[in-house]
C-alpha cells in the first residue's frame, strides 16, 4: 500500500515537473528572443551576484567587472528568472529520482528514466553555462533547446505512464511506424528551428510566401550550416551575412512545409481510421498543428513580434507533446473486445 502510494505521488510529481519544464521552455523562448541570452555575462550568478545587482556600488563594481556588457537589469532579471525557473525545475527531476529509486520494488515505477533524466538536466544546466561563456554560439543554443524540449517530452512520458493502456485497439499498432517518424520529422523541424533562431535568421525572408519577392533568393548554404566555427566570436545579433541567413530561413521554411503535409496527413488519417481516444488525439494534431502554421506565418507577416514568437515555441512544445501521447497510446495498445472475444 506504501509503495502505490509512493507510486501516485511520483506521476502527480511528473505531471506537475512537466507543466514546470513547459513553463521553463516558454521562458527560455522569451530570454532569447527577447536578446537576454547575455543579459548577464557570468554563471551561475549575474555579475558576481545570486540576484542582479541594482544598488548604485553594486552596477558601478559590475561595470568595472565586465566593462564590455555593462549591467542591463531589465535583460539581467529576463536572464536570472529563467534561471531561477530552471534550477528548480532541476530539484523536481531530483525528487522524482528519489522516489524512483525508493519505490524500485513497486511493479509500475520506472527507475532507469528518471535518473536519466538527471543527467540530462546536469547536461542542460552545462549547455546554460557555455550559451554565456560561448557567447551565444549557435550549436550550444540550439543544443540547449534541444535539450529543454528532451526534458520536458521525457517529463511528459513518465506523467501520462509511458506503455501503460489506453484503451486503443491493436489495429492501432499499425500507425506506429507513421507516428515515429512523425516525431523525428517534427523534431528536426523544431532543431532547424532553434538554428534558425539563434543564427538571427528568423526576418531573413520579410514577404510570405515569396522570399525577397523571389521564389529563390540568394542563398549561401556552404556558410549557412557551418556548425562549429571556433572560439572567441561572440555571436549576439548574429555572424552570418544575409545569404546565409537567407539559405537558413528558407530551409526552415521549407521544414516547415515537409512537417506540416506529415503531420496534417497523419492527423486525418488517425482521425478517419482511428477510434475513441486515438481519434480524439488525431483531432488534437491537426488542430495544434494548424496553431502552429498560423503562428509562423505571423511571424513573418507581422515581422517577428515576441508575444507571437514566443508562443511559436510554446505550441511546438505542445504539439511534439501531442505526438509523444499518439506514441504512447500506440504502443500500450491493447486487443478490442471482439478481438478478446475471438
């Protein structure tokens, strides 16, 4: 009875860690968006402080300090608060970890993720370092991007209980291939994404659906996915001239295409051969995914404005969610009743 109890509260826990990371993931989004990423130039504290320095002494000593970013606080505190959000984030994977490995004898308790999970956080908290001790370097934010999407669906598959049933027959093992790649096609979207991003390629194309009033600008690729190009740059506003972050722009736009004929095209089909649960999540997909288009299309129209910027990266968030429940429901697929009565 003990441990079922141990049991209930490690998914309550995971359930309520995964709206946590969420919330981390939107606020990572704004940070970056919003050019917070070195709004303070130290970690794990902001110019030498736990909080952001605001007494006159106190921005006087960080100037002197870091004399090539003097102290923004509006940046800093954008900055500090992810921070905040993320460290605690961190000590709720940590409990979830302890319950795990205290409640290993319970037959439904997962322990391998969970401290998985651990690392992977360690892994994110030193992804954050080198985003500020790199400057801002492309490869480290979108790894770091990567990594906070990693947690938050990992969160998610220990909340709603991984392979546990959800009442879908075994006819729908049939759409597991289509769902997995699904979620490897979306998540190479959402990589292009953060490349895209944190290459400052996001208004390289200012029109829709032409870029540059073209339908093939000039493009660099050869400098356009250059993954490592060194240390001692610092990449703030970017590097790239703007054939590259054209060739950029344009092949997330293209990304974006590809994605969203799949996901469109799975959703339905789910929809119209699917039954209860599953078609309530095909539904569920194709009406995030339609959220989504729209969004990126306002992106462009609208030149990139952050309340709509930022939710692009909330609803990619979610709908990678939604794929990750398709997966689940799938692969916990149990025989119908006429399947049982046979």
């Amino acid at each position: 009875m003990a441990n079922d109890r141990l049991h209930t509260w490690f998914r309550r826990l995971a359930l309520f860690a995964t709206a946590f990371a969420l919330v981390v993931v939107i606020l990572g989004a704004y940070t970056r968006l919003s050019d917070a990423g070195l709004g303070c130039p130290d970690w794990p504290g902001c110019y030498g402080h736990l909080g952001v320095p605001d007494e006159e002494h106190e921005v006087l000593r960080a100037n002197a300090a870091f004399p090539e970013r003097p102290v923004e606080g509006h940046k800093a505190w954008k900055e500090m608060v992810h921070r905040y959000f993320a460290g605690t984030l961190g000590l709720l994977i940590a409990g979830l970890a302890v319950i795990a490995v205290m409640n290993r004898r319970h037959a439904r308790q997962p322990v391998l993720l969970p401290l998985l999970l651990v690392g992977l956080v360690v892994f994110q908290a030193l992804l954050g370092m080198w985003t500020v001790t790199l400057q801002l370097k492309p490869l480290v934010v979108m790894g770091h991007l990567l990594g906070g999407f990693a947690t938050l669906t990992l969160l998610w598959w220990l909340a709603i209980g991984g392979r546990e049933r959800h009442g879908a027959p075994t006819r729908a093992r049939r759409f597991l291939p289509w769902a997995t790649l699904g979620v490897v096609i979306l998540v190479g979207q959402i990589a292009l994404g953060g490349w895209t991003s944190s290459n400052y390629a996001a208004l390289a194309c200012p029109d829709f659906p032409q870029c540059q009033a073209r339908w093939l600008p000039d493009m660099d690729f050869d400098e356009a996915f250059v993954l490592w190009r060194g240390l001692g740059v610092n990449y703030e506003f970017g590097v790239l001239d703007h054939p590259a972050r054209t060739a950029i722009h344009f092949t997330h736009r293209v990304g974006a295409v590809v994605t969203a004929a799949y996901l469109g095209v799975l959703g339905l089909v789910i929809l119209l051969q699917g039954a209860g649960f599953l078609r309530l999540l095909g539904a569920a997909l194709l009406g995030v995914l339609t959220l989504q288009v729209l969004l990126g299309v306002s992106n462009i129209v609208f030149q990139l404005p952050l309340p709509v910027a930022v939710a692009h990266n909330a609803v990619a968030a979610i709908l990678l969610l939604t794929l990750v429940t398709l997966l689940a429901t799938i692969l916990s697929a149990g025989p119908s009743h006429t399947e049982q009565r046979g």
